[in-house]
C-alpha cells in the first residue's frame, strides 16, 4: 500500500504524520533541520492559530510554531 504525501498545513488538529520531505529554501530548511524536524521524523500538529496562520507542531518532544507558507512546504505521510 502506497500512501500519499500531502502538505502538513492540510492535516487537522491532532493529526499525526511522518516528515516525507522538505521542499523550503536551504536558510529554511537548515533552520528546521537543526530544530529536530528532519525526513522520517514523526510530527503531530497541536493548533492552529483562529485565522489558521501560524500553526504549532510537536517534534520530538518540543513545539515548535511555522507559519502557514512553511507548512505547506513541508510534506508529510499521515499516520493511522
């Protein structure tokens, strides 16, 4: 069974996935590699902010908070 990446920003709150791939400007993507969020890597988003932007995430045990053009940058696998 194949699953099918989609961006983080379109998960709900809750919602758990697994990093599939960053597709971010390297100053971006640097910036959230060092922070723990890195291909294979479990994320569960927490919230969204009441006009949907920014949202926070959990990854590896801290929450870390991207704005809404970040996340849909980031595209994940969605978790049972």
């Amino acid at each position: 069974m194949t699953e099918t990446a989609q961006p983080l920003s379109s998960l709900a709150s809750g919602g758990r996935a697994t990093v599939q791939d960053l597709q971010l400007t390297e100053e971006s993507r640097a910036r959230l590699m060092e922070l723990g969020l890195l291909v294979g890597t479990p994320v569960e988003v927490i919230r969204f902010a009441p006009l949907g932007d920014p949202l926070e995430i959990k990854v590896r045990g801290s929450h870390l908070t991207l704005r809404r053009h970040e996340a849909d940058q980031i595209l994940v696998s969605q978790q049972p």
